[in-house]
C-alpha cells in the first residue's frame, strides 16, 4: 500500500498525541517525583544508581548474586564486600545500614533484611508474580483495567535437555491454567503466552541449523496444537543476534506447513536495534504474503544491547545493533512505518516506553486507518503503568507482557530492566531527567553521521560469526572440498625441496579410520641428518636478513592461513576431529601467532641504547642458530604455527617435526611457509616417528633451540638430554617445553550455576578434553554440590557426541585407537575410588569415548593427580573455599585454574594464592588468546615464557651488550647525551 500522507503530517501528528498522553501521564507527576515522594529504599536504589555510575555497577553485582547467599551473615558480608569499596560514594543511608563490624552481628543481620526485602520489592514492581495464583491475580488486574496481557515464564538458561523437555511441558500446563482461569472478557483479554525458541532445545546452535531446527520444530508442534485446542494465542520472542536469522528460518518454515498455515493467532518480534532489521521486516512482508493468512509483528528496540555490543568487541565482529540509542528509535519509526503499511499481512505490536514511538505509530495507523485488532500497543509489566493507561485511555489496545517465576531464574531479568530504567539513553530516564524539555525529548531522533560507520574490528583474527548464513555455507563447502583431496601425499621438506621417502604412513580421521586424510612419507634419520645441514648452512644467511623481511613473511603467511581459513579449519575437523567451531578458533590464533610476532619482533629490533659521554652501549638481540621445534597433534595448526614463526622470525633456522597424527595440518603449514616465501633451508617439514627422529634431533650438538609442547614425560626426557653436551658442540641449548596440566575449576556457593555449569562443561569436555587447558576437576563447595553436580551431569548428557564434522556435534573422538584404550584405562581405575556419576553408549567406530565424569573423588587419587587427556571429569568436594583453593593447589601442575564465584573476597585470594599460569575467572579457561591471555604454566606444566606474550620472543634470542669508549684524546661529542 503507498502512503498517502506526507512525513510532515506524521510529525505535526505525532507531537500533537505525544503531548496529549504526556498530559495524560501527568496527573501523579513524573513517576521519579513518585518515587521521591514514596522514598522507600527500594526506590533509593533506582534513583542513587542514576546519579553515581560506580554504585550503579556495584549494586546491579550485588543483586545479581544476592538469590545465591543462603544467610544473613553471608548477605551481610557480600554488602559490605561490594559497596564498601573505593570509588563507590555511599549515600548516608546506606553508610548507616553498612556500619557494622561482623557480618553475623545485630546490626549486620538488619542491613542483610532490610537490603534484601528493598531488592525483593524491586523484583515484585517487574515480575507479575513469582506463582501461578500471583499471575492469575495480575491478570485479572490488568482485566479490570481493561488490558490484554502476554504471559513470559522466566526460567534459568536451558542447558539440559531435561530443562528443555521441562520448558515445554510447563508451557503446556501454564496455558491449560491460563486458558481456566482468565475469563473471556474483553476484546483483548484472549490468553497469550510468549516463548522463547532457544528454550527448546539445549542444543540450539545456529551452526547445526537443521539439527536444531528439526528438534525446536517438534517440540513447537506440539505447543501450536496444545494452544489450539485452548484457544491460546502464542508469541514468538527473539533473543540474541546469533539466534535471529535461525529463529526466523525454523518459524516461517513451521508457519508454511498445512497444519499451521491458517493460523492467525501467532506472533514474531522484530528488534528494531539491528541493523538488519528493517530488512528482516521486508522479508517477513513477502514471506507474510506468500502465507496468505496474517499474523503478528511484535516490534521492540531490544533488550539485549549491552550483551551485543560486549560480545561484538570481544569477538572481533561486526556490531549487530545500532551504537547510537538515536539510530535504533529513527530505525523503529521506520519498521513501524513499514509495518503499518503492510497491515493487510502483518498485525503490529508496538513494545516500546518511549511515548514519542507510540505516538508515532498511532499518528500513522490513523493516517492509514487501520482497523482495531490489527494494531496494539505494548509495555512491560511494570515499566510504564502511566502511558499504559494513558494509550488505553485513548481507545487503544494495550497488552502488558507480563513476566512470571521464581525471583533466581528472574534475576537476569530483573536487571536487564533496571540497566533499561536506568540507563542514561532511556527514554524512562530522560523524561524525569531534571528540567528535561519535552519538546526535546519528542523530538524525531537525530541519528549521528558516525552510526554509519562500523566499529573498528581489533588486532585479532576474528572467528567467523555463524549468525551470518555465508559463513555457514562457506564452511559446508570448504568441507566438500577438502574430502574431495584426502589420500593425498605429503612428503617431507628439506632444504626446499619435497624429499621422497621409502615408506610412508597413513594419517586418519578419528572419525572414521578406515578414511586416510592423506599418507605421509616417514624421514629417516639421515634425512633428519640432511635437514640439519640445510639449516645450518641457510643460518648466515637468514640471520642478516632484515628484520623487517623477516617480519613481513610472517604477515604473509598471516594473510594465506586467513584466505584459507575454512580450508585449513577443515583439514582439523577431518584430520584430529575438532568440531567447527574449535577448529575456527585454532585458525585464529594461528594467524594470531605470526602477525603479533611480527609486531613483536620489530619492537624487539630496535633494543635499546644507554649512552653518556664518551662511551656508547647498545643493547642487541641475536638469533641463536637452529630450532627443532616438536608439536602436539592436539592443536595441529596453532601451536607449530607459533613456534615455528617465533623460531623464524628471530632469525633462527627451523626444522619442524610434527605430531604423526596431525602430519598433514602440519604439511599445509609448510605449504603455507613456502608459499609465503621462505627461503630454501630456513625451514624444513620432518615428519617421521617421534621415539626416532625426536631423540636424533633433540641430541643433535648442532641445535641451539628446542621448542617443545607435549607430555610431561617426553618434555621432561628432552629437558634432561638437551642438557648433556655432544661431542662438538659448543653451546648450551634452550629449552621451551610446554607440557601437561591437571586443571582445576573452583565453583564456589555464590557462583552463577548457569555460568558455572556451561563454563565446567565447555572446558572439561570441548575437543573431547584433550586441550592442555582443558578443565579435568571440578572442586565443588559443599553448599552447591549436589545442584551442581545435578545439572553438571545432565548438561553433560545433552551434549551430542559423534563424527567431528557433523555441525550437530559437541564431542567428536579422541585422537586414536592408543589414546582410547589409555582414557579407557584410567576409567576403570576410577571406578575403583570414585562414583561413576555419568558415562553415556557411544558410536563404536570411530575412536569415541563417552564424556564421562566421577564424582566424590579423593583429592589425591589417580584421577584428581594424573592427566588422562580425555572426556574424563573428576568432580571433588570441598568444605571451605580455603580448602577448594588448597585441593586446587595440590598437584604437581600449574598451568589453568578457573574459579566461579561472586564474592569479592574469594576472587581477590584466588588472585593471589592460585598456583597457575593462566587463571580464569567466571569463564571457562580454555580458548586463551594471543596478546590478550599469553599462554602457559609453571611447576612441571613447563619451562619458558608464556606463547602469545611478551617475553616470548626473548627466549629464541640471545642478547649482546656492545660498549663502545668514543673517547679519543679526552674528546668526546657530548650533544643529546644525558650529562
Ligand atoms: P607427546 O609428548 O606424546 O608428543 C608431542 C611431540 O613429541 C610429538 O610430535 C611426538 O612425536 C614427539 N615425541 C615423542 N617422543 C619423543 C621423544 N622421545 N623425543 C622428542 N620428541 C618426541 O604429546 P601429545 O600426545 O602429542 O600431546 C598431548 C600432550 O601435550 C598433553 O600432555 C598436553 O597437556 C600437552 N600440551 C601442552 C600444551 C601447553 O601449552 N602446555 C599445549 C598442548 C599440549
């Protein structure tokens, strides 16, 4: 339909309603002049956290983890933990409540009650009830005022499939209640319920579109036919970014089907945020009209920005929402346009709390003369009483989306709504801002010219971001392609040239090991002999080269892994059995790794001078020689990408002997080297036998460097032989061995288990436990153990294990046939001094291990002491933090910890007394990233400076001090020396 009327009657419209239900509003003064005048803490809260930015944050942590504290003297104390901190200026009030001396005293247990019943008060302005008589009773409320309502069940984040099942079913239940007991009234009274997809189904991944799709779409099947028979209207929320495009594709598909496709009481939301979204509208309008029979567009600005924009910086992505709250309110004028336009095909829900949007839209559907029932307004319970009932007032359907649950599960809500009211871009906000103008505040929003420009994606290679369908299908395709290449030959690569071998071994896919991904020519020893030769020749030569050249191949080399990143992420998928994801990662930091040693190198360059008169110093770094670097098969493109640029890039000749099982990733790093350019010599690609060639080139006196990452006991036997002088050899060598680790995950009573559980299960059980870094003990605090435990194993469960390829997979198969029956092993072992808490049938072919994990275990067993490398997760319990902390302490490792917990004090001594090299804190503590978490341990996880670091570089370089006297006949230049 074309719109008849000009821009300028909307505005001259818009302004005329807006002020007209701001009159409206009015009547009790601005609802922060209410809140003044009621004074009671709870409103103190709201209005100190708007004046002081330090407290705000403070105090939203405090009621984020105040469900979890059990006592009063545990509340107490996290009060003063959090608020009695320098930086956070303390109104008087709650100065007084702070001022006592011991948590467990009189005066201690009052603040815990009175903070708590402000912030249970909070809750109850926001949640329509914590049960189901409490919603009944809001309803009937919302009844008598004449408004509709959407019912949302808050819950805790699905992890499990038996939350999952459990979601649905209570949906189920909640709209036989609903459908009993809300009387059919008034027009708008009809019960509808809002759902989320990701609730469906624990799995949800838009990388697996079918496999998540086939799942959520059974389930809401069954919730469409449920509703039906009752009459229920269903909404469709939308979550994060990540999940819309997919969310979108699996509801049109189920909207099309026969069952469904006449169905009119069906709603979708659009977030007006997005950049994307007024595109989404326009498909939805085709797709709308392709269906024939209407449903409805809740459009909303979205409530997830914070989240989005974090993650968008974290991740090296593009910014999926607008960075300018303007942009998003000029965006939603337009989809609400648009929307209104479309009336015929599309009914419009306008959620919005900003009365310049709904006037808006009401100035529009007037225009258009929209009939009733295909336009309604909505607010959040809670959030905007006045305009509610100002709109209704005017003859307008309000529907008031109303939130219900328990006050844990609604904590995440609670605070997205008080980070809304209190944020300082929020229409809530700004129209009780002192002195606020209104004509300012309805003003159209002005957009910035600077929206327009992305954000600056940072230094790091960024994963691919598998929101975006491209990506997806590139991936798919990269696959295709290199199954097309297995069987290939490779062979190794000496003094620039392929050098042919008499026998060779296959390399398989764990997978599937009847599949050879390629076979690989097994050096000898005199070819190990031969490319020991060529580094030492080619040394001279590429010491002198300049830095800067040097540096620059490195670039290159980053720029070939980035063009074949799916390719490359591919051959790990097929060749070690990473899942997608963790092989998009390791492409990453391969990248990483060359352009930030690079950087590092030219820094490096320059050292530094110390000159005063008459005498110069120079402070230089040399290469050393030859470098045998030695790699895992764990991270096979990574890790001899990082050393063996390290190694290069200093100036040192290298040879690389990779993992056997990992043979071929290391062959197209090669590939990738002698593409970039690097000269005959300066690299060679070793592969062979590991007990064989591993010795001969450790030992060899012409090497000066080795880098080693691997066992403990391999490291260790390298350490010891590397320090035996050869005959001939004239200089100690340096060794760096990365090796093993024990890590241990602290969860202590104040965790977020949802946190807590996806974090512990993510570490321990990504790439089937056989990261270095992987999470092999959960040190659990008596207080939460049996929940955690609980949802721990049926998170476990939910994960599916299989092939590597499948994009449904979250556990694919450990390395090989030996690394099976060893895992196995200790499995039995463990039976023997803990409980089997879960060990799930798995595929029998293939190399596949079931995640398995043990509970009650001794914390100076075989299973708590020794690394399994495998899905094997010992969960041991503890009385006190002091003792989680010394159980974490108590093995011979030190390479990751992590701890889940949100009291200030016990972060601040894990700080302080963890013994590891890398310490997470409320994240899971695999997926280090270079520059921003250097990697690596210390006791006998290792010996060296962390890769990815600062001081990595330094260990491959041998510093000299040239010092000069410029003196001659007691003359010296003396200009620009510091006297
Ligand atoms: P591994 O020690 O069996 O093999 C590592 C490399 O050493 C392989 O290339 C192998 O062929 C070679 N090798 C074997 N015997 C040798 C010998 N006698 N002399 C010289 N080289 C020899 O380890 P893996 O199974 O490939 O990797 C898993 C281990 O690596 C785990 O212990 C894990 O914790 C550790 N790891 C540590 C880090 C870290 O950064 N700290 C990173 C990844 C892996």
């Amino acid at each position: 339909m074309i719109s008849t009327v000009t821009p300028q009657t909307y505005e001259r419209d818009t302004q005329a309603i807006a002020q007209k239900l701001i009159a409206a509003m009015q009547g009790g003064g601005s609802w922060l002049t209410q809140l003044r005048d009621r004074a009671q803490l709870e409103d103190k809260l709201l209005t100190w956290t708007m004046s002081n930015p330090g407290l705000r944050v403070q105090l939203f942590r405090l009621i984020d983890v105040l469900p979890t504290l059990s006592s009063k003297a545990e509340i107490a104390r996290h009060l003063q933990e959090y608020l009695a901190v320098p930086g956070v200026e303390l109104p008087s009030t709650l100065k007084q409540l702070l001022n006592f001396a011991a948590p467990d005293s009189l005066p201690g247990q009052v603040a815990a009650t009175t903070f708590t019943a402000a912030v249970s008060a909070l809750a109850h302005r926001y949640i329509a009830g914590e049960s189901l008589p409490q919603v009944l009773k809001t309803i009937e409320k919302l009844n008598r005022n004449g408004m509709a309502f959407t019912v949302d069940m808050l819950g805790e984040a699905v992890i499990t499939e038996k939350e999952a099942h459990g979601y649905l079913q209570q949906y189920l239940d909640l709209m036989t209640q609903l459908a009993q007991n809300v009387p059919t009234g008034t027009a708008g009274a009809k019960v509808q319920v809002s759902v989320k997809l990701t609730a469906f189904y624990s799995q949800f991944d838009p990388l697996d579109g079918p496999g998540s799709q086939a799942q959520v779409s059974d389930r809401l099947r069954t919730l469409l036919r449920h509703a039906q028979t009752l009459g229920v209207a269903v909404h469709f929320d939308m979550e994060q970014y990540t999940y819309k495009t997919i969310t979108l594709e699996i509801l049109k598909a189920l909207l099309m089907e026969p069952e469904f496709r006449d169905r009119t009481d069906i709603g979708i939301t659009l977030q007006a945020y997005l950049r994307d979204s007024y595109q989404d509208l326009h498909g939805t309008i085709e797709w709308a009209k392709l269906r024939g029979a209407p449903l409805t567009v809740r459009l909303v600005k979205g409530a997830y920005w914070d989240q989005e924009t974090i993650q968008a910086i974290q991740k090296g992505w593009p910014q999926p929402v607008y960075s300018h709250k303007a942009a998003t309110d000029a965006n939603f004028e337009r989809m609400t346009q648009l929307l209104l336009e479309n009336h015929g095909v599309l009914h419009a829900a306008i959620g919005s709390h900003n009365v310049r949007s709904q006037a808006k839209a009401i100035a529009m559907a007037n225009a258009l003369q929209i009939p009733s029932g295909r336009f309604e307004m909505q607010v959040l319970y809670g959030m905007a009483d006045k305009l509610a009932k100002a709109l209704h007032d005017q003859g307008h359907r309000v529907r008031v989306y109303c939130p219900y649950g328990k006050l844990i599960p609604g904590m995440s809500y609670l605070i997205r709504r008080l980070l809304e009211n209190t944020a300082n871009s929020s229409f809530l906000k700004q129209s009780s801002a002192e002195g606020a103008a209104m004509e300012a505040l309805l003003a159209p929003p002005e957009v910035p010219a600077q929206e327009l420009v992305l954000p600056r994606s940072h230094f790091h290679a960024a994963d691919p971001d598998y929101a975006q369908e491209n990506l997806r299908h590139q991936a798919h395709q990269a696959l295709a392609s290199v199954k097309s290449q297995l069987g290939r030959q490779y062979w190794p690569f000496i003094n620039g040239e392929a050098t042919l071998t008499a026998s060779s071994e296959p390399s398989v896919n764990p997978s599937e090991p009847a599949t050879a991904i390629g076979q690989v020519g097994q050096a000898t020893l005199e070819m190990a002999e031969q490319a020991m030769a060529a580094a030492k020749t080619a040394f001279p030569m590429w010491a002198k080269t300049p830095v800067r050249e040097r540096a620059d191949l490195l670039r290159r080399v980053a720029d070939l892994m980035a063009q074949r990143r799916q390719e490359l992420a591919a051959w790990m998928v097929l060749e070690v059995g990473k899942v997608q994801r963790e092989a998009d990662g390791e492409v990453s930091e391969a990248i990483d790794f060359c352009r930030y040693y690079a950087d590092e190198m030219e820094r490096l360059d320059a050292g530094y001078d110390r000159d005063l008169a008459g005498e110069t110093n120079a402070y230089r770094y040399h290469p050393r020689g030859v470098a045998v670097v030695i790699s895992p098969w764990n991270f096979p493109l990574a890790i001899p990408t990082g050393m063996v640029v390290a190694a290069l890039v200093t100036g040192n000749c290298t040879i690389l002997k990779p993992a056997a099982p990992s043979a071929v990733i290391a062959a197209k790093l090669a590939e990738i080297l002698m593409d970039a350019g690097v000269p005959a010599g300066v690299f060679q690609y070793l592969p062979g036998s590991g007990s064989q060639l591993g010795p001969y080139l450790t030992k060899h006196p012409d090497v000066h460097i080795i880098a080693f990452t691997g066992s403990q006991s391999v490291g260790c036997r390298i350490y010891a032989d590397a320090a035996i002088l050869q005959p001939g050899q004239k200089h100690l060598k340096r060794v760096i061995a990365e090796m093993g680790g024990k890590n241990g995950i602290i969860v202590d009573q104040s965790a977020d288990l949802d946190q807590a559980v996806a974090g512990v299960v993510k570490s321990a059980f990504g790439y089937g436990g056989q990261k270095c870094s992987a999470c092999s003990r959960a040190i659990v605090l008596d207080a939460v153990y049996d929940t955690f435990v609980q949802r721990l194993i049926e998170a476990t469960q939910s994960l599916n294990v299989g092939i590597a390829e499948n994009p449904g997979t979250a556990i694919g198969p450990v390395i090989s046939a030996e690394a099976r029956d060893h895992i196995l092993g200790y499995i039995a072992q463990g039976n023997a001094e803990a409980t089997l808490a879960l060990a799930e049938p798995v595929p029998e072919s293939g190399y596949f291990v079931s995640p398995t994990i043990f509970t009650d275990v001794p914390s100076n067993g075989v299973l708590a002491q020794e690394e399994i490398f495998g899905p094997v997760l010992a969960v041991i319990r503890a009385k006190s933090f002091e003792e989680a902390l010394a159980i974490a302490n108590n093995t011979q490792y030190a390479l990751t910890g992590g701890l889940y917990s949100r009291t200030p004090s016990h972060i601040e001594r894990a700080k302080a007394e963890f013994e590891v090299g890398n310490l997470y804190i409320n994240r899971n503590t695999t997926g280090a990233i270079v520059d921003r978490q250097p990697f690596g341990g210390f006791k006998l996880s290792g010996v060296g400076s962390k890769a990815g670091g600062r001081d990595y570089l330094l260990q491959f370089l041998e510093p000299k001090v040239i010092t000069e006297n410029v003196q001659r006949q007691g003359f010296a230049p003396i200009e620009g020396i510091d006297l």
